[in-house]
C-alpha cells in the first residue's frame, strides 16, 4: 500500500469492491423486482421500510469504516497488536448493535408503520418485513465487519467473493421463499426479508472463515482482545459521524416519503424504485471508495502526502466517470428501468419525471462522495457529517417541502439536484481546509 504505483493500487484495491458493490446492487434490485410481482402495496410497504433498513445499513457500515480506518492506520504505523485490538473490539461493537436492532424492530414495528399509512395490507407487510430483517440482523452486521477487516489489509478480492456468495444465495432464495416455489410455504413480502437475512449470515461466515484463513496480519480473538474503551473511542472517532452521516439519509427518506404519501402511495413506491436502481450508479462509487479509504489512511500513518494527493485525485476522476454515464442511462431509458419493477401507467407516468430530474444531481455527487471519505479516512468525520445534515435535512427536505406545496408533485425531485449544488460547494471548501491541516504539514516531515 505505500509503494505500489497508486493507479494500479487504486484499481487492484477498488475494482473488486467495484464489481461485490454492484452484486449487492443487483440483489436489492431483485428483492423489489420480485415484490412488486405481488403488487403495487407489496412494492409500497417495502418503501416505506427503507428508513429502518438504512439505519440498520448505517450503523453496521459507519462501524466498519471506523475498523477499516483504524486498523488500516496502525498497521501503516507498525503498530500490528494496537490493529490486532481494534480489530476484535470492532466484532464486540457488530454484536451490540445487532442486539439493540433486534429488541427495537421487534417492539416497534408496528408503530413505525402506523405513523406512515392507514392501508391495512401495507401495514401488515411493511411490519412482518422490518421484523425479519431486524430479529435477524446478526448476519448484516458480522458480514460488515468481517468485510472491512479483509478491506483493512488489502484483501479486497476475498471480500468481493464473500458479498457475492451471499447475494447469489439471496437471488436463488427470492423466488422460492416469496412465492413458495418447490414445497417451500409462499410468505411474500416476509420471504423477501427472510431471503436477505439468510444471505447475510451465509456471508459473514463466508467472511469470518478467510479472515482465518487468508489475513494472517490480524488475529481474531475474543478471548485475548476485550472490550476497550480506547478502541471504541478510536473506532467510533471516525465511524460515528458516519454512522450519523447514513442515519441522516434514514430520516431524509422518511420525510420525503411522508410528503410524498401526501399526494399517492405510487409516488411513494417511484421513491423506493429510484432508490434501488440508483444504487446501480452509487454502488460502484462506495465500492471506489472502500478501495481508497484504507490507501488514504495507510499513507497518512506513513507520512506520504504525494502518493495521498494523486489518490484522492484519481479517485474523484473515476467517480465522476461512473456518475456521468449514470445519468446518461436515467435520461435515455427511465422507462425500461421501471418496466423492471412491473411499473402500472400510473407509476410509469410519475417515474419517467422523477428519474430524469433526480439523475441530475448525479453530474456533482461523484465529488461529494469521494470528498466525504476523504475526511473519514484522515479523522475528520465531523465534515462528512456536516455535508451530509446540509445537502438532505436543509438543503433537500425542506426544498421538496416547498416545491410540493408550491408547484406540485413533479416539482419535488428536483430538490435532489439543487441540493447537491450546495454539496459541491461545501465539499469543495472542506477539502480545501483538510489539505491545509492535514496533508500539507506532511511534506515538511
């Protein structure tokens, strides 16, 4: 990581994620392709879920990013067992939180669904899904940890292999577990989540095996690693504002649902679509990322501020790339996209304005992303947060408020676009302010 050419660290390190990030696209696509096979609800309830489903994605990724940023520094610092630590206390803080979702969901459920909607299908849907994927969460979260300690090190092909292996076991059982295929008992919206959870736990095993197996440079050991409040500290430094950064989005999507519920549970199942599909376009950029993030903070720790430069530069180079040809595949072809999801004319009416307007956004979003891990990478969280807050809860909601009270429904998306402006701007004075404190002293050591 501190001598390979960066272009071909960069790709070797980022393409498998790449390609794992896009599997993990193409399964959640096929989740909401299979629902909506039931029916337009079925697809609806399913949206209405995001929120508690993002947390839940938030809490287990923003923990990772803090292991992966944590072990990955210390061992560019030589310091092997300070990494072999962090790393054991990152598992402890995967079974905390999948403990805490397990009792939430289950307790609250119910709630969470009956402050959204009055339908009684949706409800009962929406319920039995976010129970399951919560009850159940323990494979989310031990697969995310178990994927980051692979990433830390730079094993990142095996941590493509295990995210494959659970989404090709969650495509098979889709089908079977939804509509009761080969004597299996049809249980619809409850198979989808059921299909999920048993492909997460598949592969966090998957994972925790070749960290044994194949990562020699750190030891799992729960027996000999406690639980230690510097290790958290110095996870949480960096995850937490992650971790807030992604709830953020959680509370995003429930406003943007409960203004767009406002008008039509279809506008609200366009949402939920446009979220699955952009995480075709998205997916690959974090998956860039993840590539990046352990070069970043290897290469602080070992004081290299030039080969830190030319990695943040190639990175936003390619995310950008990846963010324009999405747009150009939303502007061209929104109906074939949600002719994917057995759109009506009604939701194909609403959809098609919908795609084309958010897709704009795409054109700046590629340097937000990249700018944000950046400030993760080098210990300044605080600043992705302060991005994320701005673009989706003062910037976006309230614009998508006012556009849906002033003009109307087709109006709404374009507060994604405008928002994203603002995220450009703030990113780009940020990074201005990190390279200042950060990356410039090095050059002086």
């Amino acid at each position: 990581m501190g001598t390979m050419p960066v272009g071909k660290l960069l790709i070797s390190m980022s393409v498998p994620m790449m390609v794992s990030m896009l599997v993990q696209a193409l399964y959640n696509v096929v989740d909401s392709m299979f629902v909506a096979r039931l029916n337009e609800n079925a697809l609806t309830a399913v949206s209405l879920a995001f929120p508690v489903q993002n947390l839940m994605i938030a809490v287990g990724a923003g923990t990772g990013v803090g292991i992966n940023a944590l072990v990955s520094r210390s061992l560019g610092e030589k310091r092997n067992e300070y990494a072999n630590s962090a790393a054991n206390n990152g598992i402890y803080l995967c079974m905390f939180s999948f403990i805490g979702f397990a009792i939430v969901t289950g307790l609250f459920s119910p709630l969470f669904f009956r402050v959204q909607t009055d339908d009684a299908e949706i409800y009962s849907y929406g319920v039995s899904y976010v129970r399951i994927i919560g009850i159940m969460s323990f494979g989310m979260f031990m697969q995310f940890v178990s994927e980051k300690l692979l990433q830390s090190t730079g094993k990142t092909i095996y941590s493509m292999v295990t995210q494959i292996f659970g989404a090709v076991i969650n495509i098979i059982l889709d089908p079977i577990m939804i509509f009761g295929l080969f004597g299996f008992p049809r249980m619809e919206v409850a198979g989808a989540a059921l299909a999920t959870v048993t492909g997460q736990i598949i592969a966090a095993a998957a994972g925790f095996i070749l960290n044994f197996k194949v990562n020699p440079e750190l030891k799992i050991s729960l027996r000999k690693y406690r639980l230690s409040g510097e290790m958290v500290k110095g996870i949480y430094s960096v995850g937490f504002p992650s971790i807030i950064m992604a709830s953020v989005g959680s509370v995003m999507t429930f406003g943007m649902n409960k203004i767009l519920m406002g008008f039509t549970s279809t506008a609200t199942a366009v949402f939920g679509v446009y979220f699955k599909l952009q995480s075709f376009v998205f997916m690959p950029v974090f998956g860039l990322n993840n590539g990046m993030v352990p070069i970043v903070a290897y290469n602080y720790g070992a004081r290299k501020p030039e080969r830190i430069m030319k990695t943040i530069r190639l990175s936003i180079i390619y995310a950008v790339s990846i963010m324009l040809a999405g747009f150009a595949i939303f502007q061209l072809i929104p109906e074939t996209l949600l002719g994917i999801f057995n759109a009506s004319v009604s939701m194909m009416e609403i959809g098609t304005v919908a795609l084309r307007k958010i897709s704009f956004s795409f054109i700046l979003a590629g340097i937000s992303v990249v700018s944000s891990s950046v400030f993760q990478a080098l210990g300044h969280g605080f600043l992705s947060l302060a991005v994320s807050v701005l673009r989706q809860l003062v910037v976006l909601l309230p614009a998508a408020f006012i556009l849906s009270r002033v003009v109307g429904l087709t109006a709404i998306w374009w507060s994604f676009p405008i928002a994203e402006v603002f995220a450009a701007i703030i990113c780009s004075l940020f990074m201005r302010y990190v390279y200042r404190k950060e990356i410039k002293p090095l050059k002086n050591l």
